[in-house]
C-alpha cells in the first residue's frame, strides 16, 4: 500500500472576483470593479504571496472584473503564467469541472478567477471535507478565495475528491 505522503498533490485556488461596479447601461460581462474591489483584490495578493499559495497557472474567466482582479492579485505574486478561459464565464459545476480535468498535470498548483454561484457550486462538489465548509456553504463573497488540496491527479477529480484547506474572504484579512 503506498503511503498518503507519496500520493500526487495538487492545489486549486478558487477565487471570487473582487466587488465588481453596476453602472448603467453596462453589459454584465464588461462590468468594472468598485472602488472596494480595487482595494481587496491587491489584499488577497498580498495574502496568496505570505501564505506561499502561489499557483503554477492562473486560469481567468474573459469578463472584465476578473481580469482586473487577477491584474492586482498577480501583481503581488511572483510572475504567474496565465491564461484567459471564456468558458469560465457563467459557468455550471460541471463546465468548471471539465476545466479543471483538461488541466496539464504538471500544473501543480492551479489558480481559477471566476464567478458566483458556480465557484461556491464546485468547491461544495470538490470539497469532501475540510474546515471551512459551513462557512462555504453559507457564501462565497466576492474576493473570497477556496483552497481545495487533491491526492489525485486533475483528470481524476470528482465530487467530494477534495479537502477544503481553507476559505478566506478579504474581510477577515
């Protein structure tokens, strides 16, 4: 029998964008961030980069307030590849999902930025136990950030295959 320590470990970082504007006129997908965005997002940086949860790759959804998210989140970590996924954007669990199977396993540590109810829809699927569940399961606030730790490679994620590691949201920070 193989012991726990010598099974693969992957990392996903699930992260809300940050509190995102509503102004007239504006289409969802180009909506900006608000002025508390703009202050959270470079927090939860900051946060990402003290407490080592820099990922191999960042996967970001096409919509504007996601893209400025990852611009002050990135900027606080060291240079992170990325790359813009449109399927992110609206996305059901089992679109995310299939993101997350058709990941290179070499990414160990893998960054999505993308939206509500999907993101708190997956990490509740993923997440099979962990702390931090009901405090998920209540909400998953803009800015907020899930890390959900895997034994098994991306293409053999399933529900409930994951522990929650922990759930941050920028207020408590």
């Amino acid at each position: 029998m193989t012991s726990d320590t010598t099974l693969p470990r992957y990392r996903l970082l699930l992260l809300r964008h940050a509190k995102s504007a509503w102004p007239d006129g504006v289409d969802d997908h180009d909506r900006p961030l608000a002025g508390r965005g703009l202050k959270a997002a470079p927090l939860m940086g900051r946060y990402m980069a003290r407490e080592m949860l820099v990922p191999d790759l960042a996967l970001v959804s096409t919509a504007r307030r996601t893209q400025q998210t990852w611009a002050l989140v990135g900027a606080e970590l060291p240079d992170t590849p990325h790359r813009d996924v449109g399927e992110i954007y609206e996305a059901s669990v089992e679109r995310l999902a299939a993101v997350l199977r058709a990941t290179d396993p070499e990414v160990r540590t893998l960054l999505v930025v993308g939206h509500n109810p999907g993101f708190q829809d997956l990490a509740l699927y993923l997440a099979g136990y962990g702390d931090g569940l009901d405090q998920l399961r209540e909400k998953f606030p803009t800015g907020a950030l899930a890390v959900i730790d895997f034994a098994v490679a991306w293409r053999d994620v399933t529900a409930g295959s994951g522990r929650l590691e922990r759930f941050v949201a920028p207020r408590s920070l």
